[in-house]
C-alpha cells in the first residue's frame, strides 16, 4: 500500500529584518524616496513569497505513472505523494526545488522556476531492485546465493482468508508440500520440504521469525481421548498475524540449513516481519469472507434409505444440512510506521473472527506487533526490537482421530438414520450410546482454548571498525494456554452418558535465545570476503497441569466448569457439582532442555565469477547422553557464474550459474533425557464407568543409554540458475540427494525389563532423492497491461534401506477393526507404505475377495507421499485492475479411505445406519468383513484452483486525505479437479500406533470450505 504523510509546515517571513534594515539604511534621505523604495521592496518579496501550484506526473522508462512517489520541497517538510497513476499537486514559492523520492528508483531534485506543470521521468536504482534472501544470521544477494533459496515477498503470498503463515506460501515453492490435516480453523498443517526423512523426529521445518527460532512444540493441548476420542492440538503458528509478515525465505539444501546445524534437517523457514519506510503512515484493510462447504458425502436422503430398506423412523433430516453451516470471517488490520536512513519503526493491530462451516467452530485472534531500530553514535551502533503478541481463542467441536464406529460429531453425522427426528418436541432425540445424535454432540459439550504467546528480540550491533561488526541478540518465546472441554450427563455417548466429564489442560512454555556474533566484510582487490563467527545458546522449558473429573449431579456445562476451576483453588472437596472426591484427578509434568552451539561461515568471491560458502555448526544438547552431547554438522558450496565467461553469449543470456553443495545437518526432536535411567509416576485417569481411578505408581521410562547419538541427514544439491530474453524468462533447476542415517527410533526393549521401551539409533538410510523447477515469466510487459506467469514442479522418490525388522503403524477404526493398521515401515519400501489385503470384489454370497491370498501385503510401493508437487500462478495488471490466478497440484500418492472403512459398507447400512448411495447394490453382503484392503484405497491426486484475486485501485487524483485506496474480491478452494471420493483429497488424519506417524489416511477429518472474501485496504 503507498504512503501519504502529513506535516506540519511553517515559513518565515524575514521581510520585516530586510524592511528594518532598509529604514536605517536611508534615513535622513527623504521620505518621499523613502516611500517609493518601500514599496519596490515591498512589492519584490511578496512576488518572490507567493506560492505557485505545480502539477505533473511521474513516470518511469517501463510502467508509466508511478504510484505513491515521495515529493517535497528542497529544505522544508512540507510535500505529497503522487496518486495511482503518478500525478500530483503541490503548491510552492516561487524558485523552489522539488525532490521526488520512491523505493526502487533514484533520488532527483528538479528546480521548478516559472514552471506550473512539471513532469518527471524516475530511472530505477539498480541498487535497490537487487533481491536479496534472508540466508540465517544474514542476507545475501540472490544472484550471489550458493545454496537452494527460494524467497517469497508478499505480493507471492496466497490472499483471502489466511490463519497461519504455512498457508502462505502453499504451492508457491518447488519442493515444499503443504497439506491442511483438517479444515478446521487453526487446525494442523503438515510441511515438508524436499520429502519426509525422519519418523520420530518430526518433519516439519524450523522456523526462524525475525531470527528468533521456534521449538516447534506444540503451545496448547489435544483433546482427551477418553468418550469422544483423541482430539489434536492446535497450529502453534496461529499466533503471527499473516498481515505483519514482509518476506519468508525457505532453505533447501544442507548447504544452506546447516548454519542451523541440528535443527535444519528438514529444512529452515526465515520469517522476517514488516519494517517502516519512508514518512510516518496509517495502513488500514478490513476485509469479510464468507465460507461453505465444497462437498458434502453422497449419502441416502430419507426417501433412498426407505427404498432400500431402511427402519423408517417417520421424520425427513438432512444432518449434513443441520450441521454445516454458511461461516463467516471478519479480519481487521491497523498499521502505523515510517523510517529513514537513521532508523525505523511500525506498530501494528490486528483481529480476526473466523467461524467454522460446522455448528459452534470458531478461531478468533487479538494481535499486536512492534518493530523499530535506530542508529546511534554516527551510526555505529544500531539498536533494534522486534514483537508479536497474540491471543487466540480456539472453539472446538469433538471431531477426532481415532474414534471407533460409536463415532465422533463427524461419524455421527455421516451414519446417522435420515429418517430420524433431531428433537422430540424440546428434547434432543436420542437413543442408544452407538448411535448419537449428531446435534447433541455440539448442544451438549464445550471446548474452549485460550492461548497466549510473546515471541520477540532485543538486539544490538556495533561495528568496531570498518566491516567489523558486533551483534547481539536477545530473544524470548512465552506462551500460556489453557483447555477446557466440558461433556454434560445428558449427552448419550459411551464413557459420558449419566457421568459427565470435564478436562482442564494447562499448557506454559517458556524459550529464551542468547546469541552473540562477529560478522566481517572485506574486498581485496578482486576478492570478496564475508565471514561470520558466533555463539549461541537457547533454553527450552515446558509445563503441563491437567485435571479431569467425573459424576457431575449437574446437566450445566459452564456450572461444570467453573466449580472444577474453584476446587482447584479452595479445595477439591468444596466442588459442589461433584458426586465424589474419587471421581477427580490431576497430573502435571515439566522438562527443561538446553541447547549450546558455536557457528561460523565464511563466503569467499574470485573476480564475480566463483563463489564458494564454507559452513560449521557445532550444537550441544541436553537431550543427549555425555558420550555424544555435541553434533557436528559441516557444508560446503561453490557457485560458478557461468554468464561471466567470454564464451557465454551474452545476447542469449542474462543470468547463467551452476551451484553445487553438500552439507550435513541434524535431528534432535526426541523426548526429554532418554538416554538416563530416570523413574516417574505413572499420569492418572478416571476409568470409562467414571467411578475409579487408575494409574500412579513410580516406574522407570528410561534406561541408561549414553551412546545414543544424533539423527544426521547429508545431502547434495546440484542447482543451475538461468535467465534469457533479456531476463524475461528466469528459473532455477535444483537435483538433491537427501541421505538420513542413525535414526532415532523407538524400539520394543527386551523382556523382562523395567521399560516396556527404549530409544535407540537405527542403522538405517531413509533416501530422499527429487529433482525441482521453477521458472518466471514475463509474457507481457506493457505500460497498459502485464502479464506474468510463474511456474514451479517437484518430483521426490522416498526409500528406507538397510531397514532390520518391521514397524507397523496407521491405525484404522470401525466396528470389527480393533488391532488394524494399513501402513508398514520396512526395507525397501517408502516410508509409510500401505500394507494391505489385495481386494478382487464380492463372490456370490457378498463377501470380499483377495486373489492374491487372505493376508496384507506391500502393493508395488504405493505410497501416502506424493510423488510430484506443481504449482502455476498467473498475475496480471491492466490499468487500476490487477488479477492473480493460482492453481496448485498433487500427484502420484494414495490416500486410504477409513471414513468409508468404517462406515460406508452394507454391514453399517444392515445396522440401521446411513451410507453413500454407491454402497446400496454394490454387491457386498450385510455380514461381510470390512477388511483393511484396497478397496478404501483411491487415488489421490488433484488439481486445484486454489486462488483466484481480483483487485482495483481507487483514483487518488484530488484526495487530500488517501494516498491508495484498493478494492479487492477473493476465492479459495473454488475447484477440485480429482478421482478421490471423499470430501477433499488434501487430507491427512493422524492414525499414528505404536508412537510411529501415519500420513494419507483420511478418517471423519473437519471438512474443507470454500471462500469468497471481499475488502478494502487504505493508506492515509
């Protein structure tokens, strides 16, 4: 958005002094002369005061008019901005000079003499239009990066309505696949960058905002598992308003993420944040989505399930209709900043409210952030803060993950009779604990969060001498959450039906970050010398209070909660809802863990031709045992500017280089010291009858176990950058070879011992090898129309070798399905890998067939991890209108379908249950199996319109108050191209077994919404 800034202007007059002055000079002279010399005089500066109004407009060599340029009088403050086609107004004295300013172009002063037009031609500053990336403790040239970089300003961001920062950059990046667990506002996302290389150790990228790294830890809690299921927690990202984020910075390769040395394994996101530029100025957007459903199951409507047989329970309900919902959001965003050569700063408000598509969901979120820097002692030394508060207030429904065929809000939903009534007069109709009421899934239970979170940094640079500097950098993350979910007596499910229960989760985390660095610049003759030398040290402290109770003699869901809350204060026996101190327990939990490194880089350039990186990271953690406290993570890379060689032709090429790198980095995302014997007590829990409690007792959870060591994952990168056509056509190609070895895994441990588990390294080598594109094209590039399109496809192959043993894990539920999985861990296979019966159909009496035997098998490879990722943006500008079309694409993965398992088959249907019209006549028996088998699994890939932005910018011509007013309309998720039968095919359930990860199974997940967002930002 441009700027408009406001000042406060005075003249002075000194005609009075030259008056006085003129009086003494003739005195005595005659007053007659006197008189007619005052007079001149008089008449001569009054001309020379008079303000002249001068208009023009502000153009440059490519584009035309030039929107929000900076244009003030040479010596005073007084001045304007150009409007969005670049004119402008201004009064003047006469013989002033008129400076015009803007960002990516250069500074011009222009006398205006008698002049009332004046028309000004800005040439661009090559300085300032050289991208840089954010690269760790650092930015460089991106025509200078050895590494696999890609950055993403903001106007490559994904619009409309964005709940954490992951979403932004969905699709835009090669090789970074980004799938949404569920639908639910501010639920899960899964990131992976370059594939999925570790099993325990978590494989989503660190995160780095405004240099203060994250723990990746989830800040608030799951769901209790206990009546409804386990229920995840949720984003920990939720908290960074997407509207203070400037640039994200993704690094790739081990060359570029060892700098981050344990923790860069699966790749590094750098979140910069907004800084102020130019004079002070008021931002403003507001903008309203409105959200529905994409797709609702196919399932029999009253008069299908009456004709197939189906008990008539006399009523017509379209439960899909009763609980999905039209949502809407509603986003404020208020900004203020500015800044100078000496310093900067911003201050920024923000408030989302964002509903749900299902009954009572909501998400909303109160933010506050602050940036700033400013210079002192001729420069030297520049002091700078950054901060982001939120709080975020999450609405919950009881949809979960691993719920059995009684089913969750979602199951309930997709299973229950359409010829049943939703209420029986004022009562909600239900019936018996495996068939619930869907509606009385969200009338009768509550589930609120609350979380607070403070990420920020003080920090300090110095520079000693010239190109020696000095930074330090003081950094703290905090947050505080709390969960309350509360089930009335009243609500007929198994575990709460006549009970009650209520769950009180406290969640704190406090991470504190101390770094101290030198970084030296050097040019010596030919040579460029950049080196960088630091320390580090972070502090990773987490607690947890949970308190459960049962038996409650009242029906009121926040008497329930709030009584649970006072016996927490004055005494568990005053809790007056409570039938029974027995029926009310509490655990807690706290671990500190610390993180000590030594870094250094040092970036050498020959001559604008060769350029080599040389990284070493050394970190110590307390996760692990003495013999291995300390990783060691090496890289190292060279880029060759081809485009500088005489035997480049230089009419064809206007960039031209070959990187090639290689780098080890580490995984240390593992439990609390597993590597000493350590004994606990056992958490308590209230059993399913809600009247006993069982657990407790001190048992071991670790052996001793000094040797275990880091997970380490060593990669190499071969990478050309080009650009032709006169730099029209740009693009990256990247090969990379990911190779993770001494995987941290947890093992059953040998009977009999006082751990039923123990972690050890395995000596396996989960391989990771792709190859990416990306190009950017400049199809048109006119002053009244531009169009640019930007293109980027990734193809990864995941193997696990030298794997001893096998490890099941995707758990699958329904009813007859206790004890089943769909996924094995094994060598030779991706990770992940669907192990299941070959399906072959039904025989003559309806049951399943399995012609290669009744047993599970691996089928070929098939995996949940997709293949190829592809992404295609076209953005177009004509006159005040601008447009943006994204569309993104997954290929070449399955996804296993345990909705449809557990409840989409003639033996549900047989049970008096709803199903999808297919399953009636499909041959299948009503007593036949459901077996985990290829039948449930399909195809996943899909192609997708994810974004579609219409924008226009509001005429500014005579607007003394707006600088830029633009208009702009939204659409996501607004079509799916794909074969998948379920409700999307962007889906990943947590069915995790044994504390091993599933990925691609699709289990009653929150359904996906499409949105259309309509809004208006504002600068003043």
């Amino acid at each position: 958005m441009m700027n408009l800034s406001f000042h406060v202007f005075r003249r002075h007059d000194s005609s009075n002094a030259k008056n006085i002055a003129t009086r003494e000079r003739f005195a005595g002279k005659g007053t007659g002369l006197f008189a007619i010399l005052m007079i001149l005089i008089g008449f001569t500066t009054n001309a020379l005061a008079q303000d002249v109004n001068v208009s023009g407009k502000v153009t440059d060599a490519k584009t035309g008019g030039i929107p929000g340029v900076t244009i003030t009088i040479k010596g005073s403050t007084k001045g304007t901005n150009t409007d969005v086609e670049g004119n402008y107004q201004i009064s003047v004295p006469g013989n002033s000079t008129l400076t015009f300013s803007a960002i990516g172009y250069e500074t011009q002063d222009v006398a205006v003499g008698n002049k009332s037009t004046l028309n000004v031609t800005l040439a661009e500053d090559v300085k300032a239009l050289e991208e840089v990336v954010v690269v760790g403790y650092g930015t460089v040239k991106k025509k200078d990066a050895t590494g696999a970089v890609s950055a993403l300003g903001s106007k490559d961001f994904q619009k409309g309505i964005v709940t954490s920062p992951e979403q932004l950059m969905q699709g835009r990046v090669a090789g970074v696949q980004i799938t949404q667990s569920s639908g639910e506002p501010g639920g899960g996302i899964n990131v992976r960058i370059r594939g999925t290389s570790s099993v325990l150790g978590g494989n989503n990228p660190l995160f780095v905002i405004d240099g203060v790294p994250l723990s990746g830890d989830n800040t608030s809690s799951g769901g209790d598992n206990q009546g409804v299921g386990r229920q995840p927690a949720k984003n920990p990202l939720n908290f960074l308003n997407p509207d203070d984020i400037a640039s994200m910075d993704i690094l790739k390769d081990a060359s570029a993420t060892a700098i981050y040395g344990s923790r860069g394994a699966n790749g590094v996101v750098l979140i910069t944040t907004k800084r102020g530029k130019g004079k002070g100025a008021l931002d403003y957007g507001y903008s309203l989505g409105i959200s529905n459903i994409t797709k609702k199951y196919d399932l029999l409507d009253a008069a299908g399930y009456k004709a197939a047989g189906g008990q008539d329970q006399g009523s017509n309900t379209d439960w899909q209709d009763l609980l999905f919902k039209t949502a809407l959001t509603h986003q404020h965003n208020l900004s203020y900043g500015g800044g100078d050569a000496s310093g900067n700063y911003r201050f920024s408000l923000g408030y989302m409210n964002q509903d749900g598509i299902v009954e009572t969901s909501n998400v909303k979120r109160y933010s506050v952030g602050f940036s700033g820097t400013k210079k002192f002692i001729g420069d030297k030394l520049t002091i700078g803060s950054n901060l982001n508060f939120a709080n975020t207030q999450d609405t919950g429904v009881p949809i979960s993950e691993n719920i059995g065929f009684e089913g969750d809000l979602m199951g309930s939903i997709l299973k229950a009779n359409p010829t049943r009534a939703a209420y029986r007069g004022d009562t909600l109709n239900q019936s018996t604990t495996t068939e619930p009421n869907p509606l009385a899934f969200v009338k009768l239970s509550k589930d609120n969060s609350n979380t607070l979170r403070a990420l920020g940094n003080i920090n300090a640079e110095l520079e000693i001498f010239s190109g020696l500097k000095f930074k330090t950098v003081l950094g703290f993350d905090k947050s505080m959450s709390t969960r309350k979910q509360a089930y009335s007596r009243d609500l007929v499910v198994a575990g709460i039906e006549k009970i009650g229960r209520v769950y009180i989760r406290d969640v704190e985390s406090n991470n504190q970050l101390m770094e101290n660095y030198f970084t030296y610049d050097k040019e010596i003759g030919s040579v460029t010398l950049n080196a960088l030398l630091g320390y580090s040290y972070q502090s990773f402290e987490s607690g947890s209070k949970n308190v459960a109770a049962a038996n409650f003699r009242t029906s009121n869901l926040d008497l329930m909660i709030n009584n649970l809350g006072i016996a927490g204060t004055v005494g568990i026996k005053d809790a007056t809802a409570l039938s029974s101190v027995g029926s009310v327990i509490q655990n807690s939990s706290y671990t500190k863990d610390e993180l000590q490194s030594y870094f250094g880089r040092l970036n050498l350039g020959f001559g604008s031709k060769y350029l080599f990186t040389g990284t070493l990271r050394v970190d110590g953690s307390s996760k692990f045992g003495g013999n291995n406290k300390y990783g060691y993570f090496p890289s190292g890379a060279f880029k060759w500017k081809l485009v500088e060689e005489d035997f480049i032709p230089k009419t064809v090429f206007t960039d031209l280089s070959l990187r090639i790198g290689y780098g080890v980095t580490g995984n240390q995302a593992i439990p609390h010291n597993v590597y000493d014997r350590r004994d606990r007590y056992d958490g308590y829990s209230i059993n399913q009858g809600g009247d006993g409690i069982t657990g407790g007792g001190l048992n071991a959870v670790a052996f001793n176990n000094p040797d275990l060591r880091w997970e380490s994952t060593a990669a190499v990168n071969l990478g050309i950058d080009f650009s032709i056509l006169k730099g029209r056509l740009s693009g990256t190609v990247d090969l990379y070879n990911k190779s993770t070895k001494d995987l941290l895994f947890k093992v059953v441990a040998a009977q009999p011992a006082p751990n039923p588990f123990v972690y050890r390294n395995l000596d396996t080598d989960i391989q990771n090898r792709g190859i990416e594109l990306a190009l950017t094209g400049v199809i048109v590039d006119g002053k009244k129309f531009s169009w640019e399109m930007v293109f980027n496809a990734s193809y990864n192959k995941n193997l696990v070798k030298n794997l001893i043993g096998t490890y099941d894990t995707g758990e699958i539920n329904g009813q007859g399905l206790s004890g089943a999985f769909a996924q094995r861990l094994a060598e030779g296979q991706p990770l992940f890998a669907y192990f299941l019966r070959e399906f072959g159909g039904f025989d003559d009496n309806g049951n399943s067939l399995y012609p290669a035997g009744d047993f599970q098998t691996f089928l070929g490879g098939k995996s949940p991890l997709p293949k190829v990722n592809a992404g295609l943006t076209n953005n177009l500008a004509f006159g005040p209108f601008d447009m943006s079309l994204f569309f993104n694409g997954v290929f070449g993965h399955y996804l296993y379908s345990n909705t449809a398992n557990a409840f989409f088959t003639q033996g549900s249907f047989a049970n008096g249950r709803n199903v999808t019209k297919d399953v009636i006549g499909n041959g299948e028996g009503a007593l036949n199996a459901p077996d985990v088998s290829t039948r449930f699994l399909e195809k996943g890939n899909f192609v997708r319109l994810q974004n579609l932005s219409l924008g226009y910018r509001v005429p500014m011509k005579a607007n003394k108050v707006l600088s830029n007013a633009r208009i702009f309309v939204t659409g996501q998720n607004l079509l799916t191209f794909t074969k998948y039968s379920g409700q999307d095919p962007e889906v990943s359930t947590n069915k995790s077994l044994n504390d091993i990860p599933s990925f691609g199974i699709d289990y009653t997940a929150y359904p996906r919404a499409r949105t259309w967002t309509v809004g208006v930002n504002v600068s003043f």
